[in-house]
C-alpha cells in the first residue's frame, strides 16, 4: 500500500503559476504509476497528467498539454505538478493517485488509480 498526501493549492489569479507535491509513503513507491487527477463542482474527475514508474513517460490530458508538467524524485517519494498559465477553468481539487504498474502500460487509465490522497484545492481568478 501507499500513502499520498498533497500540498502546494491555493488561490491564484489567471496566468499565474502553482507547483502541487505529492508525497508518499509506503512500500514499493518506485512501483507506481502517479497521476494527478482534478475534479470541480459538477464535473467529472479528470486524469491531468500521470507519470510512469520509473518517470520515462507522461501523459497528458489535452486541457494541460503545454502548461502543466509532471515529474517524480522517487529518491524522495514524492510527485510534483507544475502548472504554468493556469485559467478560470483550471479550478477543482486536484488528488493526487497512485497504482501498481510494473509494465508502465496503465499510467494513462484514469480507472486504474486506486490510491488516492485527500486532495488539495487550486483556485483561479479571472
């Protein structure tokens, strides 16, 4: 099992910048596959980015191609999430999540991430 605990949220003004951590505790963390995933009031999750065990392959979704960058330090078990010239829409809690993935085949499968942080919230104003 693995433990994910967010931080780095906070209320930022349209183009502005925020780098999300994710820290994990745990057995095996090299193991994992993370992603950050978001939701915001009346919609539906969101698989944002995702990074491969070994951080040799991203995925991202379209919404964050070219603004958001993750990346991972498995020396210190932890994810991070920078997200560059963040807009209105950008706005949700954003969860941190993790899944056993040897193969590096299922990072971009939202339905696969079955450990979850309790989630930090990012705000945008316009």
């Amino acid at each position: 099992q693995v433990q994910l605990v967010e931080s780095g949220g906070g209320l930022v003004q349209a183009g502005g910048s925020l780098r999300l951590s994710c820290a994990a505790s745990g057995r095996a963390y090299g193991s994992y596959a993370m992603g950050w995933v978001r939701q915001a009031p009346g919609k539906e999750r969101e698989l944002v980015a995702a990074v491969t065990w070994s951080g040799g392959n991203t995925y991202y979704a379209d919404s964050a191609k070219g603004r958001f960058t993750i990346s991972r330090d498995n020396a210190k078990k932890t994810v991070y999430l920078q997200m560059n010239s963040l807009k209105p829409e950008d706005t949700a809690v954003y969860y941190c999540a993790a899944q056993l993935d040897y193969s590096g085949t299922y990072y971009g499968d939202l339905l696969r991430y079955n450990y979850w942080g309790q989630g930090t919230q990012v705000t945008v104003s316009s």
